[in-house]
DNA sequence: GATCATCCCTGACATTTGTCACGGTGACCT
DNA sequence: AGGTCACCGTGACAAATGTCAGGGATGATC
C-alpha cells in the first residue's frame, strides 16, 4: 500500500516542523512538502501533488481559506484539512464553503491529527462536533460587505476621520455603518462591535 | 550519558503533542511530562524532575511569565526555556526578569529547538538576537501600575463606567488613567493605545 | 525634612462618538 | 413597474470620550 503524500502550511516554522515530526511518525503518511506562506499553497501542491493539505487559518500572503478556494480548483483531486487556533464559526463556515473536507482545532489531541488526516483522505468530512453545533446557533455574518470593510479598518484603533480616509467614504457614512454593526453585533462600542466580530470569524 | 529530562507546557494540545513528537527524535532528548495550564507546571516539574522546561506563554491559569517565576522558586534546578507566538520585546524582558534561560519564537526552524535545549541545560542563555535588539530600543514599559491595570480591562473595549467598576476606580480617574496612557504610547484613540501595548508585551 | 513620583479624585471643557430621521441611487427579484 | 435591500450621504442631537488644571494622600529617595 503506498503512503498518504501529505503539505503543510503553517507560517509558524517551529510548529510546522513539529506537525511533520508528529505525522512522519505514522508509517502510512508521507510530509512531501512545507511552506510558510498562503500564497505558496498552489505553486508546492503542483510540483509535489499531494493527497491532502493541512493548511492553517492564519497566515501572511493568503490565509487559509483563500489558499483553500486556490487549491480547489487548481488542484481538485488534494483534499484540504484546514488547522486553526481560534474556533471561530465563521471560520469554520468560509472554509467549507470554499471546498475544505475537514476543520481541526489546534485543541484536539495529536494522536487524532492522523486519523483526521486518514479520513479525509478517504473522502470522509472531519469537522469538531461542538465547534460545527456552534457555527450553526452563530449563524453566518449579519454584516454587510461595507460594514465589514469599516469594522475591519477600525481594528488598529483609529479615530472616525481615519476610517473615513482608508475606506474613501463620508465620516457621517463611517458613523452609519459602524451604528450598524454595533447594532447587529449587540454592543455598546465600536471597540466591542470590533472584538465580537473577530471572535466569529466575520473579519 | 543519561539524557536531558523536558517539561513541556502549551495550551494547545496538538502543538503540545507534534513538540513531544520533535524533540522524541532527538536521542539524548526526553519527554517526561506535559501539561496544558500554567498552573500546573510546577506540580508536574516536582513529579517528573525536569532538566529543561519549555513554556509557552499563552496559556490559561498562569501565562508563562507566572510560571517560570514559580518554578525558579520551587524547582531551582530546573532551566526554564520560554517559547511564544509573539515576539513582543516586554515578554522577553519579564521571562528573563523571572528567571527564564531562554526565549525562543515559535518562527524559528525546528531544527534549531532541539539545540536550544541543550544549550539551555548546559547553563548557556539562549535568545532570538533580533527579538534582543528590539527589546532594548523599546526599553521597559512607561505605563504605571494602574494605567496598565486600566489599559488591560480596556482591552474587550467596554465604556469607561464598565472600566470603573471592573477596576474600582471613579469615572474620572479612569479617565485621567487612560488619557495618560494614550500621551505615552503616542496614540490618539484609547483601542489604539490598547493595541499599541499589547504588541510591545505591556499588558 | 524636603523632594519626587504615583496615586485617587474633582470639575469643567471641547471634541468625538453613537443614534436617528431623512433623501437619493442603483441592483436585484417578482 | 413596483418592491426590497444595500449603499452613500446630510444634518442634528445626546452621550461618551479625551484633555486640562487643580488638590490631597502615600511612599520612596536623597
């Protein structure tokens, strides 16, 4: 039987290297490729062709669900299993609906790592039951995309006029919509509209 | 020659359980405990007698910081490693200032953990030297004790009545607190002066 | 004992922020 | 064609925020 040729995306080089020290471990898996970046995702995949992608949410040039959407088409026959840190249903969500067959807490014990990998290779769907009972009560973003831009642009903490300047919009709309978004998130602030939004993976 | 003891102590179990897996490769390395929570640390390190603790600083319980104080005081033997996501210039003073041997980002190749380890137990100091450099230009927090006390209950962006009560302090103080806190990091917004001393480790 | 820094508080002020009501546009659907 | 919805803007208002000038209290340092 030959092996599952698996990639590994994680800017992180430490974890990285531990994740394929923890699956190199496992005789029926094979570590064919690392990158650090999202946008490398594609460019690895094409010359190592693997089986399944382990791909993590949070990384530079292009996060893990974009790098996901990329490798679906370009590279239909991987299967994608997307690693992330935060639970954040909306992650969970994106990532599914840009083609992931699987969605992994970095919570989740190691031994399981492998086993979800085998699963998906299978063709099977590996998702955290409690986090998808979540996504489901939390709904998809009530956002609209320009509010989501304005929330987005108030991360850094910026005053009203700046906002106004990075989005090329009137201060009186900036207020608007952030009003909006307060609104829909059921906060008080904008710093607390910003901070709730993130949770939920609405960024 | 016996091998080197390590304590491993991260939140994240899967990141906890590919370390394990990295350093196991290592012959004259061995895992003898882990643990999840900060506050555990020191009960698992009278157990198991680690030569090298790895810590993260992340973690629920106690962070980091916290336990490689409680550890130089309880477990003097045992060399303390901190390993972290963010490179921010005040983790790596406080680590060192509680008594750690090494600091270590989790950016850096996983080749060179194993190495810091043995460093670390043959009583060298081991730090990221870009991580130094910055830690000396950005220099010790300014923040006094109650403007970081304000500034941390700042930080999930409640109104300044709901920092009053969470701090014990009047409306005005807080204020006051928080517009001194602002002048000193340079901001002009109270969620900017928040972000600004969370990414130099001041909170 | 004087000086200094920090702390807590007050009160007042200008600015910013969040809210609301309103009108107008374009896209999409029925 | 009409209805709905997101979008952009205006103007005006109350509330929250950031700033400043004070005063009193404490503890450390010299």
């Amino acid at each position: 039987m030959t092996s599952i040729r698996v990639l590994l995306a994680d800017d992180q080089a430490l974890v990285r290297g531990a994740l394929a020290a923890l699956l190199s471990l496992e005789p029926d898996l094979e570590v064919v490729a690392e990158v650090g970046r999202g946008d490398e995702v594609v460019e690895a995949a094409l010359r190592s062709v693997p089986d399944v992608a382990l791909l993590d949410v949070e990384m530079p040039g292009a996060d893990g669900i974009e790098a996901t959407a990329a490798l679906a088409s370009a590279v239909p026959d991987c299967r994608v299993l997307v690693v992330t840190t935060f639970g954040r249903p909306g992650y969970l969500r994106r990532a599914m609906e840009a083609g992931a067959s699987g969605f992994v807490v970095k919570d989740t014990p190691a031994r399981q790592l492998a086993e979800a990998v085998r699963r998906v290779h299978a063709g099977l769907r590996v998702v955290d039951p409690s986090l998808a009972a979540e996504t489901l009560v939390a709904g998809r973003s009530p956002l609209t995309a320009r509010e989501t831009d304005v929330l987005r642009a108030a991360r850094d903490g910026g005053t009203v006029a700046d906002l106004a300047a990075s989005v090329h919009l009137s201060e009186g709309t900036v207020r608007n919509h952030l009003s909006a978004a307060i609104g829909k998130t059921g906060s008080r602030t904008r710093a607390e509209a910003v901070r709730i939004a993130e949770q939920n993976g609405w960024l």
